[in-house]
C-alpha cells in the first residue's frame, strides 16, 4: 500500500477501510503500529458476550507475537454498549504487555467517540459538550485517503464482498472448466498413452495397474511436470506494471488454465511467488531456469514495491474467482499464490480468505498448510519492501 502520513484519530478512522479493503462493520479493529508505521490491521467480529474473554485472549495472542509499541482501538457498533466488553478486554490485554494505547474509539451510526470524549483516563460517561461525539469524516476532506484513492484504492461495501474476490465466479469459470478438460487429455497421453490406467486429476498419481507400470507413469508424469507449459506469456501480463491510464488484464479461459496448470511444478510455482511477492520469498532463491524464464515472460523485472505486487495481487484474484472448485488442485494453487502475495503485503483478510479455499479444496496442500500457520500466528515476512528495494535485484 502506498505509504501516507497520518496523525490524527480522524484521518485513522478514515484509512483504515482503505488499509482492510472494505467498510468495517459490527466488529473491533485494532491498528497496530511500530516504528511510526502502521500495520498489521486485525478485525474480528463482535462475539457473544460469553465468548468475549476467548476472543480477546485469542486475538491478543496473535498480534502481541509482532511487537507492536502502539495500538489504536476502535469498536464498529449499531447497538450502543455492544462492542463495549471486547474493546475493554483488548484494553487491559494491550495495557498489560506494555502496548501503548493511541486511542479507544467507539464508530456508531456516522460518529465517533475517543477518549477527547471521555473525562480523564476514563472509559465510562461522556464531558460536556461530547454527547454527539464527532462526524466520521468523509474520504474526500482527508488528504491521506485522497492519496490513496487516487493510487486505485476503493473499499468494498463489507467483509463478505472481499471473500467474494477468491471465490469461484460460477459465471467465469465454466470455460476455464472446459478448458481445463482438454488440457488433462494432454495430460493422459503423456504419462497413460495407452490407456492402461486410470489417473487422479488432483494429485497426478497413476492407480489400478501392476507396480511395474505404476513406477513407469510415475516416471513419465515426473517428467511432465518438469516439462509443463510455464505459461510465461500469462505470468508475463500478471507481472507486468499497471499502465498510465489504469490497469488492464485480459485473458483468455486457456490462458487462465494455463497458468492455474503451470503450478504443478512447485520450482515454478515458488519462483513466481518469488517475483510477485520478494519479502514472502527473497529472489536470491529463484533457480536459473525459472529466474530465465520469468526475465524472458516478464522484462520489467519482479515487483519489488509494494505497489507493483499490489497490481499483480488484483490480477491473481481475477484468476482464482475464474477457477472452478471441481479443479481443486488448480484451483488451491492459484489461491495459495493469491494468499502469499497478500500477506507479503499485510492484507491479512484476503490472505486469510484465500488461503482457507485452498485448503477447503485441497486439505493436504503443504505450502497452504505452512500459511496458514504463519497468518494464525502472526508470523510476518523477515524482510520488509524498504529491504527489498534495497537489494541488488531490485536496482
């Protein structure tokens, strides 16, 4: 995300759908800040006030493992008090690790109230003056949302309509599905030409045949993939920038099968997480003839700004909304891809979304399985964009 200066509870408030991705609603929020930079942005829903203490625990758990010295709190409510348990909880959860608190903030029907509302350091009863609390202020009379917005950033309605962005599209995916057909005719007549055996679509393993000529399939699927089609054009047009007036990203149901195809090759498919995302997986770890190959598909070279992959992220989701569930192994690849990029660049809600289709339509995807893990803990890229920038690849 584009970095901008914020100062104030108000411009906070106004940022932090931009930083989500969608307006918050009935949730609390809690900005995390280190070093004078914001991020990571954790929500969750407001529980039932039986389960307020586990939320809070649970929560607390994840986001004191980054460090964070700041912490700004904001409880997104319809019903007056009903956020009130939660926000208290993380309240004394963060105060008692030694989390500084920037601001405990109420959001209800298009107003605020912070502590300026509050008498002292107190969290109950309003001064004088402060019933109202303040307006939330509009995107346009905040300079730093302004500069977001002019970098392509729009929010969506809610937190259902982001998890829409990585799931299957049953009006895109049925060519994909066609296509995805024929590529697995190829498929069989590589490794089964003639059609002795029968072969699982999802995990390329040849079955009902003696052990003899299941070790031979094995052998000639081991080779395909090797030698799969690393569809380099597709990856190419993921890659490349977003051009002066807007982005634009067309392609075909081939060529989405393609690419969702290619990554069955893990050395592949690690080395384009590589380009897309280089503080998930440094670009000193490409092997040569991928880094070749992505040099040739892709001459701008690999994202190595949060801005670059934050286009790539836009057009990867693209790809998984057109990939049918029925091809789960492509289809949780893709996501897999989806959710590295995004948690290369702290977007943990569609990391996360991401992620669980994947493992959804493939449980035993190792590299979903390890992410997942790192977003449940909070476990953040070592290196940050500022590192990356600074690396020779990058120049």
């Amino acid at each position: 995300m584009t970095s901008v200066k914020i100062s104030t509870t108000d411009e906070l408030l106004a940022v932090l759908p931009h930083q989500l991705g969608y307006r918050l609603q009935q949730c609390v929020a809690i900005a995390l800040v280190t070093d004078k930079v914001v991020g990571p942005v954790a929500r969750v829903d407001l529980p039932e006030e039986r389960h307020v203490e586990h939320t809070a625990e649970h929560l607390l758990a994840s986001l004191l493992r980054v460090g964070p010295q700041l912490a700004l709190l904001v409880g997104f409510e319809d019903v007056p008090g009903e956020s009130r348990s939660l926000l208290r909880a993380l309240h004394t959860g963060l105060l008692e690790a030694g989390v500084g608190l920037i601001d405990h903030v109420v959001v209800r029907g298009g107003r605020w109230w912070g502590g300026c509302c509050r008498p002292g350091h107190s969290l109950e009863g309003l001064r004088p003056g402060h019933l109202d609390g303040h307006p939330v202020p509009d995107d346009a009379s905040v300079p730093a949302v302004a500069e977001l917005i002019a970098g392509g950033s729009a929010p969506l309605p809610g937190r259902d309509a982001l998890s829409d962005l990585v799931t299957e599209d049953p009006s895109l995916s049925a060519g994909v599905a066609d296509a995805l057909d024929d590529l697995w005719d190829d498929v069989v007549d590589a490794i089964d030409p003639d059609g002795l055996m029968e072969l699982d679509p999802d995990a390329l393993e040849p079955c009902s045949q003696s052990a003899e000529g299941i070790e031979a399939a094995k052998a000639r699927a081991a080779r395909w993939i090797e030698q799969v089609d690393r569809a380099g054009d597709v990856w190419g047009r993921v890659l490349a920038p977003a051009g002066e007036r807007g982005d634009t990203f067309e392609v075909s149901d081939l060529d989405v099968a393609r690419a969702a195809r290619s990554l069955v090759n893990k050395a592949w498919r690690d080395s384009l997480i590589s380009w897309l995302s280089p503080v998930m997986f440094p670009l000193d770890q490409v092997d040569d003839d991928s880094g070749a190959a992505l040099a040739a598909a892709a001459p701008s070279g690999p994202a190595t700004s949060s801005e670059r992959s934050q286009t790539a992220l836009r057009r990867l989701m693209q790809l998984a909304r057109r990939l049918p569930d029925e091809w789960s192994h492509e289809a949780a690849a893709v996501c897999t891809v989806v959710s590295c990029v995004a948690w290369g660049l702290g977007n943990g809600s569609t990391a996360g979304d991401a992620v669980s289709r994947a493992l959804r339509l493939e449980p035993d995807y190792t590299l979903a399985d390890y992410l997942s893990r790192m977003i449940e803990l909070q476990m953040r890229p070592r290196h940050t964009w500022a590192d990356v920038e600074a690396w020779p690849q990058a120049s």
